[in-house]
C-alpha cells in the first residue's frame, strides 16, 4: 500500500497557511541579512536574559532590573531620531556593518566582568546604555534597506519571514540561556553572544552596497523635523505608534519575570516564560500566508492589541506555571499579528528618501513602550506585588486600546488596496522597476506585419 502524492487542491491549502518563500528565493542579500539577523537574535536574547538576572543576584530588587528600561530610554530617544536620518544620508550596509561590531565590543565587555571575582553592577548599566544607542543607530538602516532589496509585493512575505528569524531566536535563545546561566555560568551566555555577532558581521560583509537615494537629506535637526511633520501627517501611522506604546507601556511583563518564576516555585521555568512570547509569534509566522489575504491592517493591529492585554491579565491572575506559559504563549502570537500588520503599513507606504527617518520614529514606538515598561512593571511590582503588576497591567493596556480605537479613525478605516499613500508607492516602485529592466533588442522585437512593412 502506498500513499497517495498531495493533490493541487492540498497543496494550494499548504500554500495558504505555510510562509510565503518567494523573498527567500528572489534575493540574495535578502538571505545573507536574514540569516545574520538569525544568529545575532539567538544571541542577544542570551545577553537578554543573562543581563537581568545578574542585577538580580546582584541587588535582590525588582526595582533595580526595571531600572534597565529607564537607562536604555534616553539612548533610544536620541539615537533613534539621529539614527534615521543617518540611514538616510549614508550607506545602509556600513551602518548595519559597524554597529554589529560595536555590539560585539560590548557583549566583550560583558563577559569580562562576569569573569571577575566581584563583578560590578555599573557595568551592566552602561552596556545597556551604550547598546541601547547602537541599536537605535542600525534598526532604522535595516528597516529602509529592506524595501530596497524585496519587490513591494513581497514585503508582507519578508515581513513574516523577519518575524519569523526574530521568533526562531527569540524561543531558542533564551531557552538556552535559562539552562547556560543555571548551570554553566552567566560567562557562557556573554561569550555565546560575542561569537553570534562575529558571525554576523562576516554574513553583512557579503551583502551589496546600499548608498543613500539623491532625494536624502543630509543628516540633521532640519531633516529629523521633516521626517516628524510627514509622520504627524499621517495619523494612520501615528495611531500604530500610539497603539503600540501603550500595549507595551502597561502589559509588559518581562522585567518582573524572574521575580513569578520565584514565586510560583518555578525557577526553572524562566527560560520558558522569557521563550513563551516569541513561541507564540513563532506559531503565527509558521501559518503566516493568510496574511496577504488582509486588507485592513489598522483594525487588525487594534484587535490584535486588545487580545495582547487579555493574555497578560489572564497570566497574571493565573497561579499555575503551565497556565502563565500558556497565557504568555497567547499574548506573543496576538503581538505578532500587531507587530506583522503594523511592519507591512510602513512599508508599504513610506516613500524611499523618507525611509531611515521614519524607521527612526517607527524604533522610538515599538521601544520606547518597553523600556517605559520595564520600570513601570518593575515600580509596580515592588509596590503592590508582581502578580498584580501584570494582571493590572494588562487590563489597562486592554481599555487604553479601546479608547484609542475610538479617537483613530483613520486607523480603523485603513485599506491598503485604497489608501492614497500605499497606491502612490506601489504605483512609483512600478515605474522604478520598469526603468531599471533592460530594454528589449532588435533582434527579438516581434517581426513587422505586412501591413507595416
């Protein structure tokens, strides 16, 4: 007995569930970038977990590891509006290129003071400083120089495909890091994560130049004010960015996780909690070819946030470990859904020479919430305790959601078949494409019919 080979029908059910391959196939330096991007993720997410819970041996206070968020804030601010513009004055892949060594340089640094026999704390908080700031420089230039090197109608293909590397990191990373700082040493996290940018930075060097289009302006104040005013112009992207703040500024959990691990006699799970939120992303990356089928990306990144916030409450209430795995499991595939749809309105939307600067303002909105949120987590918690830090958080994030809902109507009514700035920039990279393919010779013109010869 044999089975029966799939049939069209099944495989075109596959096709409509499974991620869309085509941006994997269709570029190389897509691939080289994704595939650096994989590993540097796998580890960062080491340092990410490894980080805080050095504070935490080293202080005992969940005020002290929320604290991290408000050391990375002011970087993040400055750096990422100046960023953008750099992205879209220089050279993309140089800026990607440097800032991954400099990533390497403080992951060094990190090691090294875990390796002392007292290591110090300030170090630690000057790392997240200083890497806060490198990352605020290279994520605009990675966000402009994606559109460069996908066909716009791939770009919600490339979106789900970048989730994906970031998911694909995101649950091995710190699950492994749980298990290397439990019983090898907080040292082997810091030194996996310098080899993971020494390969990074060996896959960047392969990719193509990425010069700044003639329409940039040169990196400055001026410049920075022109990328806000186009942003303030559009209030569906600025509804994205608020939405996205707010999810993050109540209802994220990470910064007191070591302290529920504790508390539910789970230490052994924090790895896990940490991995749950990008498992959950991961799932809806896997079964990501419906997302071409949506339209209305603003109602999906609305729904998909107010579903975040009932995740969180519902871990925080829980008092089982597999509940809260469970819960935050949830939440990471609702952000994704959020995070995916929020990803393919920028790009399909923002104009090239305004690119790096609106991926500076766009960093400022999906970091600023997180960082803001770890010490307001982390304040709450030493508060009212770190179970109601979470459930509470959550709920807030849930009814601020609403009541944005309602002030944003263009939001609400977004359509990327009809709204004006998606026609305009498929309608331009049309034209682009079409001037950039090489001009049909002579000999393989048609052949002249009678009556024009």
């Amino acid at each position: 007995m044999t089975d029966d080979p799939p049939t069209p029908a099944s495989r075109s059910r596959l096709r409509a569930v499974l991620p869309d391959l085509t941006p994997w196939r269709a570029s190389a330096d897509f691939r080289k970038l994704w595939l650096a991007g994989l590993i540097s993720y796998f580890g960062s997410f080491l340092t990410f977990v490894a980080l805080p819970v050095q504070i935490k041996e080293l202080t005992g206070s969940a005020a002290a590891v929320g604290a991290i968020g408000a050391v990375e804030l002011v970087p993040l601010i400055v750096f990422g509006l100046y960023g953008g513009a750099l992205a879209d004055a220089l050279d993309k892949r140089k800026l990607i290129l440097w800032t991954e060594v400099g990533q390497g340089l403080l992951s060094a640094a990190l090691l090294v003071n875990a390796l002392l026999p007292s290591p110090a704390l300030w170090p630690l908080y000057a790392v997240a400083a200083l890497s806060s700031a490198l990352v605020s420089v290279q994520r605009p230039a990675l966000d402009a120089l994606w559109p460069r090197i996908v066909a716009h109608d791939h770009l919600p293909a490339a979106a789900s495909l970048n989730a994906l590397r970031w998911q694909a990191g995101g649950v091995a990373g710190p699950a492994l890091a749980g298990v290397v700082v439990a019983y090898a040493g907080l040292g082997w996290a810091y030194g996996a994560d310098l080899l993971t940018f020494a390969a990074s930075v060996l896959l960047t060097l392969g990719i193509a130049p990425s010069p700044a289009s003639h329409e940039a302006a040169k990196p400055s104040l001026k410049a920075i004010a022109e990328g806000a005013r186009y942003a303030w112009s559009r209030k569906e992207l600025l509804g994205t960015y608020v939405i996205d703040i707010v999810a993050m500024l109540f209802a994220l959990p990470l910064a007191v996780l070591p302290f529920l691990a504790d508390e539910l006699d789970a230490p052994w799970s924090l790895g896990l909690m940490y991995a749950a939120v990008p498992a959950g992303a991961m799932l809806v990356s896997l079964t990501s070819g419906w997302t071409s089928r949506v339209h209305r990306h603003g109602r999906a990144v609305v729904l998909s946030a107010a579903l975040w916030g009932v995740a969180i409450a519902a871990a925080g209430v829980s008092g089982n470990v597999w509940l809260v795995l469970l819960f935050l499991t949830l939440g990471g595939a609702a952000d994704m859904v959020s995070g995916l749809f929020r990803g393919v309105m920028w790009n399909q939307t923002i104009p090239d020479e305004l690119r790096g600067r609106l991926a500076g303002i766009e960093l400022l909105s999906y970091s600023v919430g997180p960082q803001l949120g770890q010490t307001y987590t982390g304040g709450v918690a030493a508060w009212k305790g770190v179970r109601t830090s979470i459930w509470s958080g959550g709920l807030v994030c849930v009814g601020a959601v609403g009541l944005l809902a309602l002030c944003l109507p263009k939001l609400m009514s977004y359509d990327a078949r009809t709204n004006e700035h998606a026609v305009r920039v498929r309608e331009q990279r049309a034209a682009t494409s079409a001037a950039a393919a090489p001009a049909p010779s002579p000999a393989a013109s048609p052949a002249a019919s009678p009556a024009e010869s």
